[in-house]
C-alpha cells in the first residue's frame, strides 16, 4: 500500500468509508481521546478544520482506548462528548487500536512512513497526529504536545 488512499475505515456511525474519498485533499489524522489531559485539543482541531477545509484540508479524529483507558465510551458516547463539548464536526471514526497486533492497517502504515523519535513507530500517547499532502503520502509526524495552533504554521506549503 503506497497512499493513504489505499485504505478504508469504519467511521462513528457504522460506516465503512475508503479514504480514496479524500483524495486531493490535505488530510491530519489524528488518535483521539475523551478523558486526556489534551483532549482539549479537539477545539483547536476543529479550528483548524473550520479556517482550512475550504482550501482543501480534512481533519479526521480516531478514538483510541490504548493509553490510559481514556476513551472508555462507545461510538455514541465519543459523538456526543465531542458534539457537545467541542462542536466537533470534522470526520470522527469508530474506535480503533494504533499498536500492537490489532492495530488498524492505517495506523500500522502511518506509523511504518513516518517513524517517531529514534526510530520508534509506537504511538506513544493520544493525540498523536500525521499531516498527510494532497498526493496521500505522510508528510510529517507529530507529537501529542504539538498543539493545533503549532501545526498551523505546516499548513500553507501543504495546502498550496
């Protein structure tokens, strides 16, 4: 598999969707979290999400229970903590796992292209976030301190 393109998920209403769906767009994937001492990020995600989608920019949050136990709810339950505390409206997914063998194929992929520091393609924490260009291919990895409001300053060179 060369692109992100080349894989699908289920999202948080059951559905399977291809991110082929996405193609030409600038896409931050991002493992989230409800009870995270950065679970406050989801406002500055879905800033991001608001001022950039226009110019091509997809915001798309997968709940992850791995670190902590701090995803502990089920689809609807993710829906409506991140609907009512942030007005989340980017593309949230069913919940999945970013390490070991259950890991997601995309999240397996993601971690395999853009390896974190020394080498290490263990997501060590939520809200680690991969910045993937208009062709699906990852163009930076970051960590769960990277705010959105940081990350920001990526995007116009991606999104041109």
């Amino acid at each position: 598999m060369n692109t992100v393109y080349d894989f699908s998920a289920i999202d948080i209403d059951g559905r399977e969707r291809s991110l082929k769906e996405f193609e030409g767009k600038v896409l931050l994937i991002v493992n989230v979290a409800s009870k995270c001492g950065f679970t406050p990020q989801y406002a500055g995600l879905e800033s991001l999400w608001r001022k950039y989608r226009e110019q091509g920019l997809v915001v798309l949050g997968f709940p992850c229970d791995q670190f902590g136990h701090q995803e502990p709810g089920d689809e609807e339950e993710i829906r409506n903590f991140c609907q009512l505390n942030y007005d989340v409206s980017f593309p949230l997914f069913a919940k999945i796992e970013v390490n070991g063998d259950g890991a997601h194929p995309l999240w397996r992929w993601l971690k395999r292209e853009q390896p974190g520091l020394l080498g290490s393609e263990a997501i060590k924490w939520n809200f680690t976030k991969f910045l993937i260009g208009r062709d699906g291919r990852v163009v930076k990895r970051y960590a769960p301190t990277d705010t959105p409001e940081k990350i920001e300053k990526d995007l116009p060179a991606v999104l041109r």
